[in-house]
C-alpha cells in the first residue's frame, strides 16, 4: 500500500530548538526517477543543529540529510543509483531534504542499496560523515606510508578518517580528550589529548614529520598545531576554521562547496562497498524515537556522544 503521509519535523524559524516541530506531511507519489522509503533510522549530525542554531531562513526548512529505511514505491522505469531496487529492498539515501521524516520520496541518484553489515541506525549515518573524510584525504592527497595528524579523531568525522587512512596506508596521530583514548586505538591512531603543550605531545608522538593536518574541530589549539607541524599549507585542511583557513592560506572544505559537493557524491558507492566489505563501520552511541529530535540535537551540541545518533520512526 502506498504511503501518502508521514511525520516530518520542520524548523520554522532559526535561532532556537523550541522552533522545531514534529507536523504531518504529504509523501509525494514518486514519479520517474524517484523512489518513495519507509524510514527506519535517520541520521543525527552536527550539520542539522547548524542549520537549526546559526541558518538563515525565511520559511519552514525540512531536516536530515540521510536516511535508511525500505523501498515503498519506485517511479515508473526507475532504478536506483545502485542499480535495480524493488519495492521491500533496503536502502540508504544521501543527500535528502527532510530526512526526519518517517517516510520520504527522494531523486532516485540518492538511493542505494544498504549494506547488509550495518543496521539502519548505522546505515543512516554513514554517508555525511563519510563523504566529509573521503573529501578532506582527497585534498591533501594523502598516500600511502605518510604520517597524518588528525583533530578530533575520536568524533564521527574523524573516526571515519582513522578507517580511511588506514585503508590508504597512512598512519594517524589524532588528537582526543584521554577518555577517548581507546575509540583512538581501535582504528589504529596513536592518541594524543589536547591542551597546553599540544605541539610538544605531537612531536613526541609522532615517529616522524607529518605529511598532512586535518582539522575537525576548528579550534585555535588545532589550527595552531596544524600550521606549526605541517609546511605545506595546501596539506592542511579544516571543515571548521573557515576564516583561519582565509586568513592563514590553508584548505576549508564544506558540502555546499561545488567541487566537495560533486567530489562527495561521487565518493558514496566507493564508501558503501568499502562498508559491505566491513572496512568501514558506524560506531553508534545512542538512537532515539522520532519525536524526540529535539532530545538528540540538544545532547549531540551540548554533549560528547561517543559516536553517532539516530531517529527511529
């Protein structure tokens, strides 16, 4: 049976969580080359409380970038991006519009089968953060047998960047607060925590001069560090420090930029095999119902989750 309704939380205005609201939506009837999914985990990422806290916009906006969920219709002569799909397959998408949702239709070039060694809970936030490291390796070319420093590398980006790296050859030192020490080690990255005296740790830590910085947090501390421990500013990237990055002649990188936008697109079906392989994996801290979005967004700004978050309709 079609879906023609569903939940959906929109943000009315920016500045503030109160003004988000859980509202009944129509689910459009996917026409050529649009597939209708039956949400089962929606990704919780830092990009959504951004838009919600600092956007600009004069009309309700939709939230969530990726989903994973079921097929419940396919547009006439449709497939998805991933080739075939039916109605039942499992699937994820990424970039969506109003991927809060308990059910949405999307271009079908977004869909793709999901992998069957993650959940949905993991599937659903796969993709953003993904996409993001893939982007920020590719621009400082990071290759084989170099040594990378990574800020925040126990968060979703950069516990993404430690498995990437890996799979290239590089080696990894990451900065972490020492609770986190051991997300650090898992993937195989000599931890470092931040404060006082961070470059002098750095330098002790590192079995060599580092080929290349990328920064997921944005602070002063790290695009100092960066900037003192890498001389080459092109191999320096931050997702964070726009304006440093401005002022200072290093790479910023976001998926609003046109060359990341088609980069990051272009990097999903490598980051799903690598996934179905079990190369890649989601840590996942907590999920949450749908309705309680607020909940998650206010824990994922204020909190230190751990790993990822995600909806569940």
């Amino acid at each position: 049976m079609a879906i023609t309704t569903a939940r959906r939380w929109i943000a009315r205005e920016p500045g503030s969580f109160d003004a988000l609201d859980l509202v009944d939506a129509t689910v459009p009837e996917p026409g050529p080359g649009e597939v209708t999914i039956d949400v089962r985990a929606a990704g919780v990422n830092p990009s959504d409380w951004k838009q919600v806290i600092r956007g600009t916009f004069d009309q309700p906006v939709p939230l969530g970038y990726e989903v994973s969920g079921v097929i419940a219709a396919l547009g006439p002569h449709t497939q998805i991006a991933s080739g075939g799909g039916a109605v039942g397959d499992e699937v994820v998408a990424f970039r969506v519009r109003g991927g809060y949702a308990s059910a949405l239709t999307v271009p079908a070039a977004d869909v793709f089968a999901k992998p069957a060694t993650l959940d949905h809970p993991a599937a659903a936030n796969l993709l953003l953060v993904g996409t993001t490291a893939a982007d920020m390796l590719h621009v400082t070319a990071v290759d084989e047998g170099e040594l990378v420093l990574v800020h925040g590398a126990s968060g979703a980006v950069g516990v993404s960047l430690l498995q990437q790296a890996r799979l290239l050859g590089a080696r990894v030192v990451g900065t972490a607060s020492p609770a986190s020490f051991d997300v650090v080690r898992r993937f195989d990255g000599v931890p470092v925590s931040y404060g006082e005296g961070l470059v002098d740790r750095l330098r002790a830590a590192a079995p060599g001069p580092f080929a290349a910085a990328l920064d997921t947090v944005g602070t002063e501390e790290a695009v100092e560090a960066s900037l003192a421990l890498v001389p080459v500013r092109d191999r320096i990237v931050t997702i964070a420090a726009f304006e440093r990055a401005q002022r200072d002649g290093f790479r910023a990188v976001g998926g609003v930029q046109p060359a990341s936008r088609v980069y990051r697109d272009e990097a999903r079906a490598a980051l799903l095999a690598l996934a179905a392989r079990g190369d890649l994996v989601v840590p996942v801290a907590r999920t949450y119902p749908l309705d309680q979005a607020r909940e998650a967004l206010t824990f994922l700004r204020e909190g230190h989750p751990g790993g990822k978050l995600a909806l569940i309709p």
